[in-house]
DNA sequence: CCCGTTGTTGACGGATCGGTCCATAACTCG
DNA sequence: CGAGTTATGGACCGATCCGTCAACAACGGG
C-alpha cells in the first residue's frame, strides 16, 4: 500500500554499530551514521527516530547476543562442565588479546561512557551481566555436581567473582598490557577455583 | 616583565577534570571548560594549548595520583602486608559501591573511550597499571615472607589477577551491580588468595 | 613613566552537531 | 491509471563545536 524499504535493516544497524563502537556515542554524529549506512538522515531519523533510540536498539540487540553466546559456551552436560568453564575463560582473554585495536567490548564501553547519565543504559548492561553470572553459576553447579569444584563453595559467589575477572581482563586490555599478562590472568584465575578436595 | 596570571592553575585543572570525568572527553566542550574554570577560552589555549593536551595534562596527575595512593595504601612492615592487601581489595570494592552516579574511574572511563584512537592515553594506562601491579606484588610478596601467603605462588602473577579483580569489580559497578554483589566479589577473591599450608 | 611582554576577554569563523522538512519516488488498492 | 501512503535524499535550521584573534589590562625594566 506504500513505499516499501529499501535498506535492510539488520546491516544498516550493524554498520552503525561499527561506527558507534569504535568512536563511542558521543564522538559518533548522526550524518557519520548516515554515510555508513549510506541512508539518507531521513530514512535514518524516520526508521530508527533519533540518535538515543537507535543507539539503544543497537546497544540492546548487542547485549542479547553477548548474554546468548555466553549461554551457549557455558551449557551442556555436567561432565564438561569445569573444561567449558576453563575453556570460556581463556578464550576470553585470548579473544581480548587478540583485539589489537584496543576496541574492547560495547558493553563495557558503553556502560563506561553513559552509564553515570542514562539509567537505559545502566539498566540493560546490569541484565546482560546478571544473565552472564547466572550461566556461569549454573555452570559452577554443574561442575559441583560432577566433582570437579569444591561443592561446599557458593556457585552465585564464585560466578560473581569470575565475571570479575573477565569483565577486569577486558579492562586490562584496554590499557594495553601484554597477551602474556592477560594469559596469566586466565590461568592464575582457574589455578585458584576451588577444585575438589 | 609581563602580566602575571590572576587564576590558580591547580583549581583550573581540578574544575577541568571533573567536566571531562563527568561528561567524557568527546562529551565535553571546551566552552564548558571555560565555564567551569570560569576562564575566558583565549586563557584556557593560552595556558594549555588545546584540548588534548590539557586533557592529557589532568590525565597525567589523575594516574600518578592514583597509583601513588595505591602504593602508598600497600606499603609497610612486613606483618602487615596480608592485612594492606585485605583492607585496599575491601576499601576499592566499598568505593566503587559507595559511587552511586557511577562516575566511576578516571583512568578506567578514559581508557574505555580514548585508548583505541589515543596511544598516549594508553601508554600512561598501562605505565598506571604496571605501577600499581608492582605494588601489589611487592605487597605479595612481602605476605609470603611474613608467612601469610603461601611462597609457592608467583607473585607476579597473583598481583596481575587481583589487580584484574579490582577493575573488574570497576567494570561491574558500573553496570549498576548492588552494593553486596561487589562486597562479595571483594570476600571471594580474599578467600581463595593461597594462605600458608 | 613609557615600553615590551604576557594575560584576559569575548566576539568571531568555518565546520559540524542533532534534528526537521519537503519535493520526489515507489508502492498498493480501488 | 489516479489516490493514498510511506520511503528517500538532501537542503536547511539553530545551536554548538574547536580554535583564533584583536583590543585591552597588568606587570617589570629602563
């Protein structure tokens, strides 16, 4: 019955995501959006609003996909459950050295950049990480369950510790320490879990 | 020979600071330095050079200071090193918590925003965080030699990973974590530091 | 007491900011 | 093939960006 889009959607909000995460949401003008995406800031304001709507959109859809892999590295039967843990945690660091750029994680660096003024912010990064140690808990437990972690520690807190140190390495790396360093930060991270009496 | 300055460079760079803490480096203006300084904008060039450099200037002491009250909060007698080490991990983690606009910290705010695109705000990062790293390995250590630590562990490598505990629970309180999710990433990481045999 | 030097101030410039608007295009339905 | 509806692209708006500049002010040396 009218004109139909002609831009999809999903790569418009992937090339603004780009350009959102590498020169943050303040340094990001809505015209720099506009020539990433190649639309027009008609087309831009008339799909996605504004700036704070569409940063949100993207910012939101980022935080699932982040909490979903994470999900997905930590489940499976209880038997793999400590080497998917051990696993999960080097590859992070692994993934953070890796980063040469020093681009980091959008969550981190948006939540550091907005967080003290927008409560949306704050709010959707607080729910990505709850989800994140609530799969590494339910991790914890099932390496518990299966003999490979002290069952007499606190899975919640023990999560909560490990988020930490993932969530701490990534800010390491931001700093530009060596890959050596924060190998040894994983590593010296699993070396301390509670394992089995 | 030449007019004197009529502002104190101190008080200019510490109302600076808090625009640039506050609002970020790409989220402040200079008109809104001038403002806070109360400084005219020819002054502020003038005294400074420009933006970048006059945040590199507030970005510098912000470092050094942080790192020397670190080292200043961990250095001491042997016999009282396990306790400093306890104390600073208990006192960051109420700090953060304490932070209820989630300004957070400088360096980590920074370093999130900038240390992509800014090699100088990276390299003092990490000069930062290898002070601070040192002090906590000599506090470490001289833990092992009072007996508190166990002197089997390499105490490099637990300074990296406590130093990463400590922006991690950074990190977390940003994100908007209660008060005693960060106290209990503090205790867990205290509990499972290898005491003496 | 005047001159050279430096500090101060706010107006100014060209660029860019987020956002709006409108002429035009592309589509469906009658 | 109109009529109605939505998409498009870019000109445009007032505000703001960083930085400069010129007029003026305050000092010490001669």
């Amino acid at each position: 019955m009218a004109r139909p889009r002609t831009f999809d959607e999903g790569a418009v909000l992937d090339a603004a995501r780009e350009r959102f995460w590498t020169s943050g949401y303040a340094g990001t003008s809505m015209d720099a959006v506009a020539a990433a995406t190649g639309l027009g800031k008609g087309s831009l304001y008339g799909a996605f609003g504004g700036k704070h709507e569409l940063f949100l959109r993207i910012f939101d859809a980022y935080c699932t996909d982040v909490a979903d892999r994470v999900i997905d590295a930590l489940t499976g039967p209880d038997d793999g459950a400590y080497d998917r843990l051990c696993v999960h945690i080097r590859a992070a660091a692994a993934g953070i050295a890796a980063d040469r750029s020093h681009r980091g994680c959008l969550l981190a660096k948006s939540a550091a950049e907005l967080s003290e003024h927008d409560p949306d912010v704050t709010l959707r990064a607080r729910q990505t990480l709850e989800r994140i140690t609530s799969a590494l808990a339910d991790d914890i437990r099932a390496a518990q369950r299966h003999g490979d972690l002290d069952s007499s520690a606190d899975a919640e807190q023990l999560a909560l510790l490990v988020l930490a140190v993932l969530r701490g390495t990534e800010a390491l790396g931001k700093a530009g320490m060596d890959d050596d360093q924060l190998a040894s930060v994983a590593e010296t991270a699993i070396a301390l879990l509670p394992r089995t009496e």
